[in-house]
C-alpha cells in the first residue's frame, strides 16, 4: 500500500513497502530513504538502512525500522538483524517483537 502524502521531513513521511526492491522506503526533501531487506522463507533478514546525511537525527530510519518490524510481525516472520542500525534499534526496543508468539 502506498501513502502519497507530503512527507513531512520526519518519521511521519509517507512510508512505503516497496515490495519489488525488498524495502521499505519514503522520499523525504527529494532523498530516497530506505530499510532494506531479504526475505527468506519465514526470515526477514534485515541488511541495510540509509538515511541521507542531512536529514539525520530526525526520526526517519526509526521510522522504517519500525514500519518494517510491524509488517514481519504482522506476517509471522522472524527478524534477523544484519543491518547494525537495526540491530541497534532492537537493543533500544526491548519491547520490540522479531519473532512471533
């Protein structure tokens, strides 16, 4: 599903499941903003997040992250953090689910 909202230059911009690329990504101030991943069976493997420089510090790659970590538990999946911020973001998040029940 696809929001086409104004983003908004925080991690309210409108995120999106690109599902062809394996990411979830949103446009913030004309730079694609990306959490990627690979999924593998019931794994999603969680392999790389980038933020442009610029616009860091203003919740963005949370915002992915954890748009990312909704739908895997939404599915079922199991979540394999190889990117190091989301292994971070899960360090931060106790409360975080990457496994289901």
């Amino acid at each position: 599903m696809s929001n086409t909202a104004p983003s908004s230059g925080s991690a309210s911009a409108s995120i999106r499941h690109n599902t062809a690329e394996q990411r979830f990504e949103c446009t913030v101030d004309g730079h694609l903003c990306v959490a990627e991943y690979q999924r593998q069976g019931q794994v999603m493997r969680m392999t790389h997040t980038e933020v442009h420089a610029s616009l860091r510090g203003r919740g963005i790659a949370a915002g992915l992250v954890g748009a990312a970590l909704a739908h895997a538990q939404a599915q079922g999946l199991r979540v394999e953090p190889a990117c190091s911020y989301v292994h971070a973001y899960l360090q931060r998040h106790p409360q975080t689910k990457t496994a289901p029940g």
